[in-house]
C-alpha cells in the first residue's frame, strides 16, 4: 500500500536518516496489517500527494475533507478520521492587520495551501488576493517576508508548528476562525490496485479508530 504523507507534526512526522513517525503512520500500520499489505511510504507536499492520489501513483492519504471534484478521483473511506476542524487566520505579530471578521479580508493578499479546502465563504472569495503556497512552511516564510499579509490555516496544526519552530512571538493568530463541520477522511485513490477493496478499507479503519489511535490529535483540526 503506497501511503502518501506529507511532514506536519505531530500526525505525520519526516526527519531525515529516520523512519516517517506520527499519529497517521500508527493508525496506517494498523489499517496495513488488517489488509495483510506491506506499507510503503511516498514523502510528498500536500498538494503533489494530492496529484499523485489522482493520478493513482499512490494509494491512500490520511487528512482529506470530502468535495464534489476530489470525489472523481477519490474514494472516502467510511467512518472518518475526524468530524471537522477549526480554520484560523495568522499574521505577522506587530503588524496594523487585525482580522476580526471576515470582511477584514478586503484587499489583503491570503496565502493559502495549494488543492486545500477551507470553508465555502473563503473558497469563493474574490475580495482579496490568494497566494498558492505547497507546504506550511513556506507560507509561514512568504509571510515573514512580507509576500502575503496573512495566511489562513487549521488552528492546532499551525499553533504546534510555530511553537516547535519558535516563532509564536513573531506570528500571530487571529481573533476570526471557522470550525466547519465537515468531515475528515481516509482517501483511497479511484485509480489505485485496490480500489475494488473499499469495504475491506472501513473495516481496518473502524479497528484503528476503535484502538482509539485518531481521538486525540483530531479532536478539533485536522483537515486540508
């Protein structure tokens, strides 16, 4: 099973010389050994795991909120991960930019990650300019270097990752957030070798989730 994962700890954890580590690569060696499959990881951004899911060179990614499009590609594997997240904004702290309500957003330049979904109000929007970045770090560099005016991201991913690369004191949150109700999943590529085994899929997960391997890191945010 080629498993996509993209480095943001602590759900999915890359760091050279070492094996991946995380809640994602515990809960996937669960779902592995429920299918007897042999794991094999494929590092990636998210947007390009999101490419290689749709063109079937990787199997499955953990993280992924359901759409009308990635629902042409994707399998969403019954029950999911999580039931939605918290969607924050982030500036740089002693900026003159306060993002209170949504309408703050006029004029601003947003970066956002490239091929995730927010909420349908920020999705839509033309009010502002939107800035495609591939990972999460480097929208938090675009914004350092003052490319963007703030950036929009899931609550508790980005607070642990500014706290873990120090930089809390030089980014700040936002009083505006969106908790969306919508719900996060396993993702089986349409195009994979095992697309036919969608019920064999949510049987594993309902074991991992049972071990309860997802409860705690995905208790408020965990989707992109």
């Amino acid at each position: 099973m080629r498993f996509a994962i993209n480095h943001f700890p602590p759900y999915s954890i890359l760091s050279e010389g070492k094996p991946p580590a995380g809640i994602n690569v515990e809960a996937m060696k669960i779902v592995a050994e429920q299918l007897n499959m042999r794991l094999k990881f494929v590092e990636c951004p998210f947007a390009r795991c999101i490419v290689l899911l749709e063109k079937g060179l990787v199997d499955v990614f953990v993280g992924v909120t359901h759409s009308a499009e990635r629902a042409e590609f994707l399998h969403f594997i019954e029950p999911p991960v999580a039931p939605g997240s918290v969607q924050t904004f982030y500036a740089r702290a002693g900026s003159p930019i306060s993002i209170n309500e949504f309408a703050d957003l006029d004029g601003l330049i947003v970066g956002l990650l490239r091929h995730s979904l927010y909420f349908p109000e920020f999705d839509k929007a033309t009010n502002f300019a939107k800035v495609e970045a591939n990972t999460h770090m480097q929208l938090i560099d675009l914004l350092l270097n003052k490319r963007i005016d703030a950036f929009i991201g899931s609550e508790r991913r980005f607070n642990y990752l500014l706290h873990e690369q120090g930089l809390s004191n030089k980014i700040s949150q936002q009083t505006f957030h969106i908790t969306e109700d919508r719900k996060v999943y396993l993702a089986l590529s349409k195009h994979s070798v095992h697309s036919d085994l969608t019920e064999s899929f949510s049987k594993a997960l309902s074991y991992a989730k049972n071990k309860g391997v997802f409860e705690t890191p995905f208790d408020r945010s965990s989707s992109e």
